[in-house]
C-alpha cells in the first residue's frame, strides 16, 4: 500500500474497533441464515429477513466500511480526519443502534423498540456525515473520489431518515403509500446510493493501486458518477413522489450504464496491471466485480417487471438483494480486508523499525491456508444459495448457509490473528 499518507492515519483505536465489531456481525449473520435458511424461499418482508438484512447491510457493511474510510481518508483526501473523538463517540452509538434494530427485527418490536433504535441508528449517520463533511470541507484537493464519497454520505442520510420515518409510521401510521412501497426506496438508496458510490469512490482509488496499473481514463469515472446519481434522484423522485414505475427502466437502464463505465474502468486497470499474480484480498476483488454483473441483469430485467408469475418475481427480487448484498458487497470486503488491516497492524507494529531491520510482510501476518478456505466455501455458498432462491430449494439454501458460516468463521480466524499480532523480536 505505498503512497498511503500514514502520518494522517487516525489512531488505531479509531479504526480496529469496526473492523472487530463487522467481523462479529458476519458471524452472527451467517449463524442466524444457518438457522432461518427456509424463510429464503419466501417472501422478504418477514422478521428474519429484516434482521438478516440489516445485520448485513448495518452491522457487516456499514460498519467496517466506517473504520476502513477513517483510515483511507489521508489517501482519497489527503487530509487528516476531522475529529478522531467524533468517530469513537459514533462507533459506540451506531453499534448500540444496530444491537437494538436487529433485536426489534427479530422479535418484529415494530411499534415499541424499532423507533428507538432507527433513532440511535440514524443519530450514528448523522454523526459519521459530519465527520466527513467537515473533514472535505478542509480538504486542499478535492478529486473525484472526494465527490463520490461526499455524495454517498448524502444518500446514506436519506436512507436513514426515510427508514426512521418508517420506523415510527408503525405507531402512528402517518405516512400515505404502503410500507413495502417504502421499503423498496429505502433499499435502493442505501444500495445504490450510499454503498455503491462509497466503493466506487474509494475502490477507484485503492484497486489500481493494488494492481499497480497507471494511465486509467478518468472520464469513466465522472460518468459514473452522475449517471448513477442521476439516475438514482430520478428513480427516487419517481418513486417517492410521483407514485409512478411509468420511467423506472430507462432510470434502471442508466444506472446501469454508470455501473458498468466503472467495471469497465476497473477492467482496465486489471488489463494493465503490472502486478500479475493476484493474493487472495485481489482474487476476492476480482470475484466480486463477477458477480456484481448478477444484480445489473436482475435489476434490469425487474424494472420491466418481468416475470408475470409473482412467485417468481419475489425469488428475482430476493436473489437481486442477495446478489447486491452477499454477493458483490460481501466480497468485496472479504477481500479489501486483507488489503488494508494487515497493512494498519503493521504499520502500528513495526513503523520504528522500517529500513532498520527485518520486518514480517503484512501478508505475513495471516494465515493463507484460513483465507484459501473462506475464499472456496463462499464461491460455495454464493452458488448454492442463488440456486436455493431462484429455485425456492430450502435443503440447498441450508447446505449454502453452512458453506457461509465456514467462510465466516474462517475469516473471523484470520481477522482475530491480525488483530492478536505480537512483534517480532529485534
């Protein structure tokens, strides 16, 4: 990771505790679909579902997406966080918030618990797009990363307030279209609007670094951007105050097309790449670029509202989430973890001793065996339980779970290994 701007890194005590906390919650995630894999077959606004849901989407993605950009800022903005004591006071309120959420999920305390912990959720939002803001607001160089991550955060606000107030529209009922109308606004601006343009943002930054690949054409990347947002404020609009799905294709069909200028600029910098053999952080990258390719189509295909059948649509809908959620998130991160929390563990351990004396590699620090088996049940697990929800199969969608709680757990392995760290005598 060279170029990394390590003397405006935050403390490590900023970033490790998300990174514990995410690793957690895909264990607590892969145990409760372990447990609750037949309710895949059905439909998706069900308490396990919901739970399942945002302790992917809140708890696993959210999170470690938080601590990874606390350290990533000095790169994208070459600057030093605002405030390192705003980011702890957040962690501690966005991880109480998401216990009480998951908890008001799996127990459907809709009209009691749930508003309370929307609340503490959306007070963590609140408090991390400050952060941010203010952190870009004294940035001297602003790129287009810094616009992507900025705008991202944006969504991430009205994604939390549009689920507050649906949250407290379960009491008081003050809200005029149907809950799953909602719900579906709700889910694509997160998706869409916070999660895909945060990883755009920092991933074009980061992936050619780690390809090590020059000369990238830029403006596919400004495309990208307001072609997605675009489309995405168009959608919303559509949605939320027109009431209308008349334009939803052609809204699908351009942000479909900022999508895939940012694969293509990621090909690219893959072609050119002067690193040729790929460790198991970049093959994870590069997996999940594949299967991004699954909720494009997805997408797509149910903006035209096609099948007919609704049992069939349902499952679409069901695997487009999956595919969005665990299949091209989850990898992701799955891979970028062992790009960057090696390198943190590292630098905290040995920076003294740099160019002194001989240092362990960051890739040194974790088990490659751990990794090769995580990386093998989750391709696993991924096609096992596409096929179980596409094709309502719960004996499958329970083999696929397990395969899951494997790579969870093997990833647990080596993150705690990194964590557990002890120098190497001089």
């Amino acid at each position: 990771m060279q170029g990394l701007k390590t003397d405006l890194a935050p403390s490590k005590n900023v970033v490790l505790p998300h990174f514990k906390y995410a690793a957690i919650s895909f264990f607590v995630l892969a145990v409760l679909m372990v447990l609750s894999s037949p309710d895949l077959a059905g439909h998706y606004f069900q308490p396990s579902i919901l739970t399942i849901t945002h302790i992917a989407a809140l708890g696993w993605g959210t999170m470690i997406i938080f601590g990874a950009l606390y350290q990533l800022i000095p790169v994208v903005m070459e600057t030093a966080l605002f405030s390192e004591k705003i980011a702890k006071i957040n962690f501690w309120i966005l991880g109480t918030g998401i216990l009480l959420l998951t908890g008001a999920f799996w127990h459907f305390s809709v009209t009691t618990l749930l508003p309370i912990a929307a609340s503490v959720v959306f007070t963590g939002f609140l408090l991390f797009i400050l952060n941010i803001t203010l952190t870009a607001l004294k940035a001297t160089k602003k790129n287009i990363q810094t616009y992507f991550i900025v705008t991202a955060s944006f969504w991430l606000l009205l994604t939390g307030l549009l689920g507050t107030l649906m949250s407290f529209n379960y009491r008081y009922n003050f809200l005029n279209l149907s809950h799953l109308h909602y719900l579906k606004i709700h889910a694509h601006m997160g998706i869409l609007g916070w999660f895909l343009l945060l990883i755009i943002g920092v991933g074009s930054l980061l992936l050619p670094m780690f390809f090590v690949s020059h000369k990238l054409n830029i403006k596919k990347l400004q495309f990208s951007f307001f072609a997605i947002n675009g489309g995405l404020i168009f959608l919303t609009a559509e949605w939320w105050i027109f009431n209308s799905s008349m334009l939803t294709p052609v809204f699908a069909l351009i942000i479909a097309a900022g999508i895939l200028s940012f694969m293509s600029y990621v090909y690219d910098s893959y072609k050119k790449r002067m690193r040729k053999n790929l460790d198991i952080g970049m093959k994870f990258t590069v997996l999940s670029i594949s299967l991004f390719l699954l909720p494009i189509v997805l997408g797509i295909v149910a903006s035209f509202r096609i099948p007919d059948d609704p049992l069939l649509f349902n499952r679409l809908l069901m695997l487009y989430g999956f595919g969005f959620l665990m299949g091209f998130i989850t990898s992701l991160i799955l891979g970028q973890t062992y790009k960057t929390l090696p390198f943190i563990i590292w630098l905290d351990k040995y920076k003294d001793r740099i160019g002194k004396t001989k240092t362990p590699m960051p890739r040194e620090l974790y088990s490659e065996k751990a990794a090769t088996i995580q990386y093998w049940s989750y391709v696993i697990s991924i096609l096992l339980l596409s096929g179980g929800i596409i094709f309502s199969q719960p004996v499958i969608l329970k083999a696929g779970s397990l395969f899951l709680l494997i790579c969870a757990i093997a990833y647990n392995f080596n993150i705690f290994k990194i964590l557990r760290h002890k120098p190497i005598k001089k």
